[in-house]
C-alpha cells in the first residue's frame, strides 16, 4: 500500500477492500502494476467505482493479458528455435 495513500491512518487495515478502493480512488495513479489491476479488476463489482474507473481498469487488466499472452508465445518461440 502506497504511504501516499494513508494521509489519514498510520497504517493501512487488514481489509483487503479497503486497501483495493483506496486504490481505485486514485487508479491509474496508484495502482498500475499487474497483481493491483488483477485484483481491482477482480473485485470491481465490490468496490465503488465510477464508470470511468471501472473502464480503465477493465483496459488495464485487458492490456495486462495480453502483454503475458505476449510474452509466453516469445518464450515459446525461443524454446522451439
């Protein structure tokens, strides 16, 4: 959890929602990295979330998917060679 995103606590609660919509309340400035966008997206009918938010996140997780679905056939096609 960003300590830019804990202005108002010293530390962040156990609750993993909590922590995911914080993250969304500041998405894409926080939050961009693959297992962030995994889990917003995952969850994105648990937290509120505007239509915009909502979007970006589903185009990161979108763009996230298919950079690893790129990267696994380059690794498959340097095992073949």
């Amino acid at each position: 959890m960003p300590r830019e995103l804990l202005w108002d606590r010293t530390e962040a609660p156990d609750d993993e929602l909590w922590r995911l919509q914080r993250i969304a309340d500041f998405f894409p400035t926080f939050g961009r990295e693959y297992e962030t966008v995994v889990e917003l997206h995952h969850n994105r009918d648990r937290l509120r979330l505007d239509a915009a938010t909502r979007t970006l996140i589903e185009e990161y997780h979108r763009a996230w998917q298919l950079k690893k679905q790129r990267d696994a056939e380059a690794v498959r096609g340097r095992i073949r060679r």
